[in-house]
C-alpha cells in the first residue's frame, strides 16, 4: 500500500499546506500551479495582488449586504496596484508586487508579523514556511467574507462548529439555537463545507502509531470521531485527513501527525 509518509515528518506538514493551497488557487481561478514549483508559480506576485483585489470586492460585497456584522470585521479596501504584463521573476517589478501585497497583508488584513513574510523570503525562497503560513491567513480572512477556502480552511470550520455545537448543547440546551449562532457568525456562506471522511481515519491513526516498537506506547486515545486524547495529560486534539496526510490541529494552525509525535513522544524526541 501506499505509503502515508513519503517525507521527514519536518517537511511534511509544509508540504500538505502547499498541496491545499496550490489546488485552491488552481480552482478559484483556473490556474495549473504544481506543488514541487508552488513559490516559483507566485514569485511575480501577479497571482497574489490578483487575489488580494479579489479579497476586496468579496469584502465590499459582503459589507454591503451584512453591514452589522461587517461593523465588527476589519475589511480591506484598498486595491493593490501591480504590473501583470512580462514580469520576469526575481525583476524589480516582481519584488515591487509581491511588496506591494506584503503591505496590503499588513494594513488591510492587519496580518501579525508571526505570519508574515518578506519579499526575498519569495522572490529568493528563503522563507518557504512563512509565506505558506500567511496564504492561509489570507485564505481564513477571505473565508470570513465567504469566498472558497482551501480545505484545511473548511477543516477549521468544521471544527469550530463542532465546538460551538458543544457549547451550546450546555449552554443554549438545542442545536438548533447553536446553529443559529453559526449563521449569525457567518451570514454569507451558503455552500455546504466539504467534510473530512473520518471513516477510516482511526486505522490511519493506528498505523502512524504502530510505527513506534516501545512496549509501552505513547498514548492516544480515541475520544469521539476525530478527537483524541493525547499523552498522560487530559489534552484533546482534532485530528483529520487531508489527502494522503493526517493532520493535527494544533493552537491556530496545522501540523501533521507524524511531525506532532515527534515533537511530543518522548521516545521519538529522544531517536531523532
């Protein structure tokens, strides 16, 4: 069978990221950026002021149309001015676009600087981690205004409702009354999320485990659907398959499985 690790656990989970956000940007407009060159597809920055002005009219439009609930968002409006014609990568030009999206991440988005990237990061592919990290960023924000989200995006929705969903079974009494709230919190979406297949996530789960020969196991165990118990503490983490990964949801991003036991299993900290 296929392997589910085809690289270092290290590399993986950018890779995954990379994955999602290339077919996201193929399908929002049409595009054909592979993986093994994602940075080199964006390096003039054309793609990316493109969507940024993209951001901004989905924005308007939802500002238009749910005004209250735009009152309490930060919505970007101004458009990012960028040369499209004969960009040759690593150009003045191409640096002057991708700095000028840079800007638009900072002061229309307010994007903290944890997220951020610099234009050489891009333009000289020193930094591929951050530029990925702030796509998605830029991805969650547009998602707020219901545009398309890449699926770790939709992932993090779905989790976020099952939470909401909890919360309001003990606090509101109905699920119903939780859904509401949901609708409320985001009025324009009227796609249905594509919801991960958990139908065989478990087995996967296992056999990422069974990796580790120990006679006493690092502990991980199944909560419900997708949630498990890990280590000795009570510490609950989501976990879903994206693709050909298991991906972890950790604080406010993503991490693969593997690269999450090797951080937190004793006994995989002490091989590596």
């Amino acid at each position: 069978s296929k392997s589910i690790r085809p690289f270092r656990s290290s590399e993986e989970y950018l890779e995954a990221m990379k994955e999602d956000l290339a077919e996201w940007f193929n399908t929002l407009y049409d595009l054909d950026i592979q993986v093994d060159t994602f940075l080199e597809s964006l390096e003039t920055g054309c793609h990316l002021c493109r969507h940024a002005n993209n951001v901004n009219r989905i924005a308007l439009d939802f500002q238009q149309r749910h005004p209250e609930v735009a009152a309490h968002m930060r919505v970007p409006q101004n458009e990012v001015v960028f040369q499209a014609k004969n960009v040759t990568p690593g150009s003045f030009i191409a640096r002057d676009n991708v700095s000028n999206f840079i800007q638009w991440c900072r002061q229309d988005l307010g994007i903290q600087d944890v997220l951020m990237f610099e234009t050489n990061d891009l333009v000289l592919k020193k930094n591929e981690k951050n530029f990925v990290l702030c796509l998605l960023e830029v991805a969650r924000r547009g998602s707020k205004f219901g545009m398309l989200a890449p699926m770790l995006i939709q992932m993090e929705e779905e989790i976020e409702e099952e939470m909401r969903d909890q919360m309001g079974y003990s606090v509101l009494g109905t699920h119903q009354e939780s859904r509401d709230l949901q609708v409320a919190t985001y009025p324009s979406r009227v796609r249905p999320i594509a919801l991960c297949d958990l139908k065989n996530l478990d087995e996967l789960v296992r056999e990422i485990l069974s990796c580790c020969s120990c006679p006493s196991q690092f502990p991980m165990v199944k909560v419900s659907e997708g949630k498990y118990k890990v280590g000795d503490s009570s510490t609950l983490i989501f976990v879903r398959v994206l693709r050909s990964h298991v991906m972890v949801r950790v604080g406010g991003g993503w991490d693969t499985l593997e690269h999450y036991l090797d951080k937190h299993d004793p006994c995989r900290c002490s091989s590596l």
